[in-house]
C-alpha cells in the first residue's frame, strides 16, 4: 500500500474516532429516553470499532511503507 492510501486510512479512521466519540458524549448528556440512548451509543460503538480498525490499519502499513 502506499504512503499516500496509508496516510488517508489513518486520517480517515482518525476522524471518525473523533466524530463519534464526541457524539456518544452528547448522546448521553441529552435530555432523551433510555432507548434512544442505547440505541445510538451502540451504533456509535459499532463506528468506533470500524474507525479504530481503519486507523490502525492505516497506521501499519503507514509504518511498513518508510
């Protein structure tokens, strides 16, 4: 892979960690039923996992393509 995909798969995971970490914080602090809230914390869980494995997919072969 090269250093350019590398890089936009980390920036990519990256930023969905970021999104959705900042969302599962105001889903929580919002003023909504206890369903709507696990509902949503989950599928925001589900993202968080897809971006962590991005990132660090991005993130090896960032380091294997020095």
């Amino acid at each position: 892979m090269s250093r350019r995909a590398a890089g936009i798969l980390l920036a990519a995971g990256t930023w969905t960690l970021f999104v959705w970490l900042t969302r599962i914080n105001n889903i929580l602090g919002d003023d909504r039923s206890t369903s709507f809230k696990v509902v949503h914390v989950v599928l925001a869980a589900v993202s968080v996992a897809l971006g962590f494995a991005v990132a660090w997919i991005g993130l090896r072969a960032w380091r294997q393509s020095t």
